[in-house]
C-alpha cells in the first residue's frame, strides 16, 4: 500500500525546541547541581547530546551525559526479541542521589521508559528522575507522562514517527509516515500551546 511521508519538525523548529526544553528542565532541577542525563538507545542518544550542550551554553556548566540500552528490559523481550540487538548501557557516573533526566525521541505506550527505568535503577537510586521527550504521541498504556515535551500529537496506531538526530545528520528532522489506507481528514493536534508555537506551519496538513 505504501505510505506517505511529512515533515513534523525540520532542523530550525527541533533547535527552538532543544533550547526551550533545556530552559524547562533547568526550572524544574533547578539548576545544574546533581544534573546527569541519559539517552535510551538508539533514539534518545542524540536528543541528549544536543539537550546537555545547550545547557552548557545555558549554564555555562558540563552536564554529564550517559546512555542505557532497554533490549533486555522490554516487558515483551522473551517473545518479541528472539535475536535483540543488544548495546552497551554507558553510564560513567553515579545515579545514585542525583537528578537524572532521562531522554527518548519518541513517546507513546509508555513500555519504553519502563523498561528504561528499570535499566537505570538497576546503576544506582537517583533522588529525582525527570523525562523529556521531542514528540509525545500519545497512545499511553502506562501511567506515564513527560516532564517536558518538544511537540504533542495525537495519532493512531500504524502511524510512524521517525527522529533523525545523531552526530553526523546535517539536517535533523521528524518525519511522519501515514499509510496511505488512512483516511487524512483533520488537522494533527498539537494540545500543548507552547509546542503549538514550534509547530511548523505545513500547509494541508492532516490528522488521523
């Protein structure tokens, strides 16, 4: 059937949304102090970098930055993942005590950050975790919520949302991938105000 392509968010609107979360989480941790960020493999990785060196720009303040990988922490992993590809978690300091924010690209059923949390307190007992995400999708099947968000979205399932952020893309994006069964007849909702100003301003654009 195939599926049609459309930008979300190009290189300029994730930039202005990069330094709008890092201001966010900075009020909420109030400050650097105790700070450390985690990216989930693969996509939170990038979103992490770029997060930690604006609030050095920010802060004026190197903000450690680690990763963890959640393959063996899935809730499905004995069924869904007969061969998982499995990363190394890279956490070069202690969690334990410390504020961490935990970064993914996508946010939607909620497993994921379970399953990262998991992976995370497995390296210590942080005093405070904090998640930010660049799309909030919806879709929740646990009681999970971001502390700060690039853009929300309401979209059904068979909807896909990719994320180019690493250190080699030039030109970072995210993209929506419709299949062309579904029907496009309203506009994507953007439920928070603040990502309603970041949204690009795409002309016909569609919900589902």
């Amino acid at each position: 059937m195939g599926s049609s392509a459309e930008t979300l968010l190009d290189a300029t609107a994730i930039d202005r949304c990069v330094r709008r979360m890092a201001s966010e989480v900075l009020e909420q941790a109030k400050g650097v102090q105790s700070l450390v960020l985690v990216g989930v493999r693969r996509g939170g990785i990038g979103l992490s970098r770029r997060l930690a060196r604006e609030i050095e720009s920010q802060e004026q303040c190197v903000v450690p930055v680690g990763s963890v990988d959640i393959a063996l922490y899935r809730d499905d992993a004995a069924t869904a993942l007969p061969s998982p590809k499995i990363g190394p978690s890279e956490i070069p300091f202690q969690v334990s005590g410390k504020q961490v924010l935990l970064v993914d690209d996508v946010l939607q059923t909620g497993r994921t950050v379970r399953a990262a949390i998991d992976c995370l307190l497995d390296h210590g007992r942080p005093a405070r975790i904090l998640l930010a995400v660049l799309i909030d999708r919806r879709g929740r099947e646990l009681p999970i919520a971001a502390d700060t968000v690039g853009r929300e979205l309401d979209l059904p399932r068979g909807v896909r949302v990719e994320v180019r952020i690493d250190e080699d893309s030039v030109e970072p994006s995210a993209v929506l991938f419709r299949p062309r069964s579904v029907d496009p007849s309203s506009p994507l909702e953007s439920p928070n105000p603040l990502s309603s100003v970041l949204a690009i301003q795409r002309e016909g654009a569609d919900d589902v």
